[in-house]
C-alpha cells in the first residue's frame, strides 16, 4: 500500500462515534448548509417506507440535519412510491425529471437526474433495500463534511454479511457480502488507481458529497457509477477531499451469481472507459442458463452510456439562477 494511502487511512478514516449528533447539528447551524438524502428505488416495498420513516423521526423530526428526503422511483411495479409517500417522503417518478431527455435504465440515471429535483448543499445517497436500516448510514457520511470544508465526498464504510434464506447470515457467509467488490472492483483500483485502495466498501451505495462536486462529475447511467465517481472525484479534488466512515454492518437482498455477472462487466467497462477513453469493441455479455438438458446461451448489454456533468444541462443552470 502507497504511503499516502497508509497515512490516509489514519486520518480520513472514522468510526460514526466520532461526530456526535449534537456537534453535527451545531457544525450545520453555523455553516447555514441543507441537507438533501436520496433513495433510488425500482420495487422496494418491502423496506424503502423504513428508511424513509427512520430517518424522518431521527433526523427530520426529532434532530433538524435533514432538510428533504426525496425517492426517486425508476419505473416501480409495486406500491414503492405509495409506501415511501406515506412514510414522508418525496416521490418523484425519473420520467418526469428532465422530460426532454429519455431516461435509460440504470441506477446512475437516476442519481443523475435526482440532482435537478433536489436542493441540499450536501446530498446524500442511501440505497433503498436496506434492512435494519439505521440513521447511523446517513450522520455518519454527512458529518465530516458538515464539520470539515475541505472534504467534497464521503463514504460509508460497513460489514456486509452474505444472508442465506430467510435473510439469516452463516457463520461461512458472515463476511463475505460485496461480491463484486472483492473480484472486480477491488482489483481493478488496486492496480489502477492505488491511491483508492484503503477504501474498505468503494462500491457502496451509501455516500454524500457536496452538491458542487457532483455537478461537475459525469454519471455512468448503470452500476459503474460508484466507480465512476470515486475515480472521477479523485482526479477533481484529490484524495485528501475524500473520506470514509464506519457505520456497522449493512444488511441488503443480494443478486443472483448472473446478476452479479453483469454488474461486474459495467463496472469493468466504466474502469476500461476512465484507463483509455477508447471503444469497446462489443460491449455485451454472454451468460448461460440451463434449459432442460442444454444450456442455453443469454446476451445482455452492458452500459455505455454516461450522462454529462450536471453543470452542462441547460435546465439545472437556469434552476440555479432562479
């Protein structure tokens, strides 16, 4: 590990308990910053009203940090934009954001696009199949930038134990959630982009970041956007404006091994795209299933699209001046 990374680990690596509640609050009374947190979802039922309602009760109601709890609904077909609605939030359909332009599917688009129907100084990401979901995930990211000028973005850091059915994690399965990270992600910043390596979780959906730093960042439209935006910010504002901090242990519903598969050949595309900025050849990807005694072969795309930065969309700069 390079010297830097090593001396960044001590000093841009926290535990939550380091910024308690009240210095958060104090550091944001006197900075007069807001607070935006949003929640990407696509048929999150189960657990997106939980969130929305935790946070709300600690943060909102209870502690004045956040100022909008905004869900943005990627084209749902179960009662997830009912359910967050009546737990207090926001909804607002990724259609109807910037119309003019057709959305594409992806979690980046809709991370994108939350940019033009939110206000916070600060946003803050939380991904909206968290289970046991505490407010710990969204003071422990927006602390240091609320208590520190200099940082730009901030990471969550966490255990993820690999659950098995009925949502228990095994003794085998206890640390072994992120997949992807360990196998491609990991790998890839390792031997590309050193100075990132002390990131424990650098694909997590859990971050917050000031808004005129994701402004000036394009947004990979699919998977890759963690990566993307983790390279692209180091390259903008250096390692020293990024940080991370530990919040415990993050609980989720885990993809299929094929699922996993396609997530990993977009963030390897997004990886190939910041080394080179040159042209896949065939962006796609294979995969197999079985049908009956024959396995049949499935070929999905991978992302190759990127929205521009914000700050070049015509109807975000006119919202700002207004």
């Amino acid at each position: 590990m390079l010297e830097e990374v090593e001396r960044w680990l001590i000093e841009r690596s926290w535990s939550v308990s380091d910024r308690p509640l009240h210095r958060i609050l104090a550091a944001k009374r006197a900075s007069g910053q807001t607070v935006s947190v949003v929640l990407p979802a696509l048929n999150e039922e189960a657990t997106v009203g939980d969130i929305v309602s935790v946070i709300r009760h600690d943060l909102v109601l209870q502690a004045p940090l956040v100022d909008e709890v905004v869900v943005i609904d990627s084209g749902s077909t179960d009662r997830t934009s009912e359910v967050a609605a009546a737990a207090g939030a926001t909804v607002v359909h990724r259609d109807a954001i910037l119309p003019r332009l057709p959305a594409v599917p992806g979690k980046g688009e809709v991370l994108w696009r939350s940019l033009l129907v939110t206000r916070g100084d600060i946003v803050c990401f939380v991904d909206a199949d968290l289970r046991e979901f505490s407010s710990d995930f969204v003071t422990g990211i927006v602390g240091p930038l609320l208590t520190d000028p200099d940082l730009q973005l901030v990471k969550a850091m966490y255990d993820r134990p690999l659950t098995v059915a009925g949502g228990s994690a095994t003794g085998a399965g206890a640390g072994q959630g992120g997949r992807v990270t360990e196998l491609m992600a990991r790998p890839l910043l390792n031997m590309h982009w050193p100075q990132l390596a002390g990131f424990v979780q650098p694909l997590g959906g859990e971050y917050a970041a000031r808004r005129g730093l994701l402004e000036q960042l394009p947004f990979p439209v699919g998977y890759g956007v963690e990566l993307g935006m983790l390279v692209d910010a180091l390259h903008l504002v250096g390692l020293d404006a990024l940080a991370q901090v530990d919040v415990g242990v993050r609980k989720h519903r885990h993809q299929d091994g094929q699922a996993l598969g396609r997530m990993a050949a977009a963030i390897y595309r997004t990886a190939q795209l910041r080394l080179a900025r040159a042209h896949l050849l065939r962006p796609s990807l294979t995969q197999f299933e079985r049908a009956g005694d024959a396995f049949e072969p499935c070929t999905h795309s991978v992302d190759t699209e990127e929205r521009p930065p914000m700050r070049d969309i015509a109807e975000y700069m006119a919202r700002r001046v207004a």
